[in-house]
C-alpha cells in the first residue's frame, strides 16, 4: 500500500529486508523480515499466493491502529454473520403461518437461541462499524485523488448493509418484522402500483398471499443482498490494495513499514474483543420473541385495521430512523402517507454520501488536524456528511419518543 493516495503501490517490490543492528533494534526505515511459514502452510501460501497478498505486502507502520482495524473487524463480523445465517437457513421456513412459531422457539431452543441471538446482536455491531468506519475514512479524506471509486463501493456496502438488515428483521415474523412489507406496500400504494404488483394490505393479512411476500423478502434477504455484500467487499478490497491505504493524519511519520499479516493480527485482537462481547450478550442476554403478527390469530392484534406502527410496533436500531421519519413527516408536518419520510430521508442520505467525494476540495489525504478539519476546503463534504447524520439521528430520536396511534 502506498501512503499517498494518488500513487498506486501495486507494482511495488517490496523493499530489501535489512538485518537488524547489533542492539537488536531495527534500523530506522528497516522492515521486519517477512514470516516464511514451512510445510503444509507454505505450500498453501504459495499455491494461493497469500505471502505476496500477506507476509509480503508492507503497509506504513502507523496504520497498525483501532481505527485503521474497524474494516477488518468488519469483515470478520460478516463472515460470522453469514456462518450463522448459514445455519439458521436449515432452521427457518418463510411461511407467513409459521415463521413466528419457527423464530420463538429458536429464540427458546438452547444452542439454537446462541445461533439466532448472535446473527442479530452482531447485525447491530456491523452496522455500528459501517457508520464508525465509514466517519474515519471521510475524516482522513480517504476517497481523494482516485479513490473515488472505492468510496463509492463504501456507498454500495452501507446500502447492501441496511437491505439485509431491513430484510432480516422482516423474516423474524413478529409485528415489528410484519411492518416491513406494510410499509413496502404503503409505497407501493402512493406511487399507484400495489394493484399491479398484488400488495395490498388485505394481501398482507391473508396468510397464502404474504406467504409470497415473506418469500420474496427471504431470497432478499440470503441471495440477492448477500450476494451484492460479498461482490462489493472483493470489490472494496481489490481497490484498496491496488489504489493504497491513506495515512493517519493524527500521527507523525516515520516511514516505517511494516506486513499486512500484523494488520491482520490486530483485526483478531479487536475483532476477538468485539465479537467476544457478541457472543456473550448472545448466551446470558434473555431475548423477548416479540409479539405475533397481526394477520395470526394468535395476535393480540389479529383483526386490527391499524398497521404496525399506529399499533406501537418499532424498528430495532439499524432502521429505527425510518420509522422516526415516518412519524416526523406523518404526525409533524401532516404529510401523508407518511412512508415518504422513509423515501425523502433514504433518498437525501444517500445522495448525500454519492456527492462527497465530488465536493471536497481537497486534493490529498490530510496531513493534521488542521487540514482534516479545514473547511475552506472540505466545507460541502462535511455539509453533506451533516446532513446524512441529521436525516438519522432526526429519525432515531423521534422513533424514540413516539407513541401508538
Ligand atoms: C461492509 C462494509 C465495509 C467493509 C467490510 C469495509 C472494509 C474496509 C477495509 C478492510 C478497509 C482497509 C482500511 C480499514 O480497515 O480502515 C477499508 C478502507 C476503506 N473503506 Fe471500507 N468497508 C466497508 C464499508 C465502507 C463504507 C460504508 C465506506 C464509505 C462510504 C467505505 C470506504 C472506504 C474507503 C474510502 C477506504 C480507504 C481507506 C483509506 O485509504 O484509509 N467503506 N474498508
Ligand atoms: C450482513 C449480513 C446479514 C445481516 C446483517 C443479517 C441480519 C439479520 C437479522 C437482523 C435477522 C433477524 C433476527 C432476529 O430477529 O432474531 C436475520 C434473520 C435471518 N437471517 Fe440474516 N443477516 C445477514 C446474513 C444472512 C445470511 C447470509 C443468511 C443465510 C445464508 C441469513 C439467514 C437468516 C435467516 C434464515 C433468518 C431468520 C431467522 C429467524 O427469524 O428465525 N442471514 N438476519
């Protein structure tokens, strides 16, 4: 990786290895000989080119920190996702009379409940991280000169990231997961297409129809989301490693490099911690199955003309704000339907991240505070980032404090 983001490092040899001076310290600008692994993970190593991806490829010492770690964390946390989802695909059966039955008695099942726990717990972690990473690399101005592209692949990922959330809090089946296509079918309602596509609210309540519906949701949610997610990381890090890390602006340069494998041995660390806290909030943190969907007779709410949300049902934190949006606009300024705060927020936010790369001014990665935060230069860029967080936390916060009704 280079330090600079206009210079590409692909075509770099990695430098001579220098042996150490006497007193065992390494010269300054020396790297650490690179781990050369013997037998069976040699042989892997070659044969899968991972020591020139890995032991052979010198990143600058300095981006061996927490906040240069989160995409990896983030990566590790995915694939713990997918394994988990994995497992739960045996289990699940995304029939609108069944789902619900199907989700609690995971939920209630020993083993099982550390399985369905873990794959939702660690989708608030990953969102989480999505957001953190994504405000560490507008800070260091990660996306200049021609990493353009890469940042956009961020935009892509934040994006796949919120549909399989969206979707998989729809196949829990319970009221809050039965607002998804409520809602869906809201929009569909106010743009004049939900005859056209067959999704009324009468065929939500009807358990054959929104059997489709829940279908439709499901290969969403494990094929078509989870495919773009992963085309998009290949793609993410392909260009990463091509177009080059950019360097901590906060720290001082030594020009020290040092193997990508140490990078790797700290997302473990951190990963390790985080995902550690997952997993134990997923065995001792008791979950509620939530209420049954109104269309179930079994529902407290069955019958009811009301939808999920004038009944008091809230989206968990990846989503909260849409329903926050959909009650500022809906309650506060008397817009209706209110699903257009859904629509207006979704389209603002992600026009506002498309437009950053394009308005900063900035020509190179920040070298200081000073140039992190000069908005002689990056004023639009951290307009638009302002207004993507005011569009959530706005949401998060009204979704906080509404009632039912
Ligand atoms: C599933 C989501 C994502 C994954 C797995 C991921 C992974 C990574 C990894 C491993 C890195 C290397 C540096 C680091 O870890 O900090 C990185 C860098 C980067 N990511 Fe992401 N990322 C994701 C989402 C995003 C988003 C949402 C954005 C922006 C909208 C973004 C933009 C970038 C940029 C511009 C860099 C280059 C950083 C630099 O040069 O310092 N990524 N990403
Ligand atoms: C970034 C990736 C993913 C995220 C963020 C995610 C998120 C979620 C969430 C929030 C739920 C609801 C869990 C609950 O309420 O208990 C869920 C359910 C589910 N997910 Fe995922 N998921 C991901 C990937 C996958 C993959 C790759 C698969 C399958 C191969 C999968 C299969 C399932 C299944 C079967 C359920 C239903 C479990 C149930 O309610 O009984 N997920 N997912």
């Amino acid at each position: 990786m280079s330090t600079n983001a206009d210079v590409p490092s692909v075509s770099e040899s990695p430098p001579a290895v220098e042996a150490p001076p006497s007193n065992g310290k390494p010269a300054p600008g020396a790297v650490a000989a690179p781990p050369h692994h013997d037998g069976f993970l040699g042989i892997v190593e070659d044969q899968f080119a991972l020591r020139q991806l890995i032991s052979e490829y010198l990143i600058p010492k300095e981006t061996n920190n927490f906040w240069y770690t989160l995409g990896g964390v983030l990566a590790i946390a995915l694939v713990l996702e997918f394994v988990t989802g994995f497992l739960l695909s045996f289990a699940y059966n995304p029939d609108a009379g069944q789902a619900y039955d199907v989700t609690r008695r995971l939920i209630e099942t020993p083993v099982w409940s550390v399985v369905i726990n873990f794959h939702f717990w660690n989708s608030f972690v990953i969102f989480g991280l999505v957001m953190i990473h994504m405000l560490r690399v507008f800070t260091t101005g990660a996306y200049r000169g021609s990493k353009i592209g890469l940042w956009l692949t961020g935009v892509g990922l934040a994006g796949a990231t919120f549909l399989i959330s969206l979707t998989g809090e729809t196949l829990h089946w319970d009221e809050v997961g039965f607002a998804v296509p409520w809602h869906i079918s809201e929009f569909f309602q106010a743009v004049g297409l939900a005859g056209v596509v067959a999704y009324e609210f009468a065929d939500l309540k009807d358990i054959p129809t929104a059997t489709q519906k829940l279908g439709q949701i499901y290969a969403v949610h494990i094929s078509l989301a989870a495919v773009i997610l992963v085309l998009l990381t290949v793609l993410h890090y392909y260009l990463i490693k091509v177009k080059g890390i950019s360097f901590p602006y906060w720290l001082k340069e030594s020009g020290r490099t040092a193997p990508f494998s140490t990078h790797i041995k700290e997302w473990g660390i951190y990963g390790g911690i985080i995902l550690g806290i997952v997993l134990l909030m997923a065995i001792f943190v008791p979950r509620d199955p939530g209420i049954a969907p109104q269309l179930l007779p079994s529902s407290p709410f069955y019958g009811a003309t009301h939808g999920p949300g004038g009944l008091g049902a809230k989206p968990t934190f990846p989503i909260s704000w849409t329903h926050g949006m959909n009650v500022f606009v809906g309650e506060y300024l008397g817009i209706e339907p209110d699903i257009w705060g859904t629509v207006v927020g979704m389209a603002l936010m992600t026009v506002a991240l498309l437009v950053i790369p394009f308005v900063d001014r900035g020509k190179h990665t920040p070298r200081g505070w000073k140039e992190a935060f000069d908005l002689r230069q990056r004023g639009w860029a951290f307009l638009a980032m302002g207004i993507f967080w005011l569009v959530m936390i706005l949401g998060a916060v009204t979704n906080f404090f509404a009632q039912a009704g």
